[in-house]
C-alpha cells in the first residue's frame, strides 16, 4: 500500500486533479486516487491510464448518493484504502461517511 499528498497532477490528456491527497494500491499495481475537491475517486493503471471509477467532478455539497460509478456522488472523499479482497474504503469527509466500493 502507498500513500501519499500532493496538490494538483495534470497527466496528459486527462485534466486537472483537485487535491488528490490520498492514495492506496491493489496486487495488480494500480493507484487508486481521492481527488478530494473533484469529488471522485481515480485509478491509475501501471501503464499511465487514468480513470474516474466512482464520483463525479462538480461542486462541493453533492451529497451522500450511493450508485454505480457513473451516478455515486462524494462530498470531500479524503481517504482511501484496500483490503485483502480488493474493495475500496472512502472516507467521505464532507458526509461523515465510510463508503465501499466494490468491483463486482
């Protein structure tokens, strides 16, 4: 697992990144990402591809909407981690809320 802070990531292509201030790694070497002011939650693979798997950029105060990736939304997601099963733990700072997401 690594973890980690940094302010604004711009990879090619892809868009500014919000505060992305948390991070974690599955056995497959991708970096899940909370982009706490885009409001969502972004893989990167080992080849440098970067997805929003979960949240939608937008403005703060979206709520508490559980979903798939395309409709959940986040309010300040802060920190993320992975267990031995390769579910994802958000906690959800502007909800107080632990969100799971799963890959099913």
């Amino acid at each position: 697992m690594m973890c980690g802070c940094s302010v604004a990531v711009q990879p090619p292509g892809f868009g500014l990144w919000r505060r992305a201030c948390s991070s974690c790694g599955d056995r497959e070497g991708n970096i899940y990402v909370a982009d706490i002011h885009n409001l969502c939650i972004r893989k990167i693979t080992p080849a440098g591809v970067v997805t929003t798997i979960a949240g939608k950029p937008g403005p703060a105060g979206a709520g508490l909407i559980d979903g798939n990736a395309s409709d959940a939304r986040f309010d300040l997601p802060y920190g993320i981690t992975i267990d031995s099963h390769g579910n994802l733990y958000v906690a959800d700072y502007g909800n107080n809320a632990i969100r799971k997401i799963s890959f099913e």
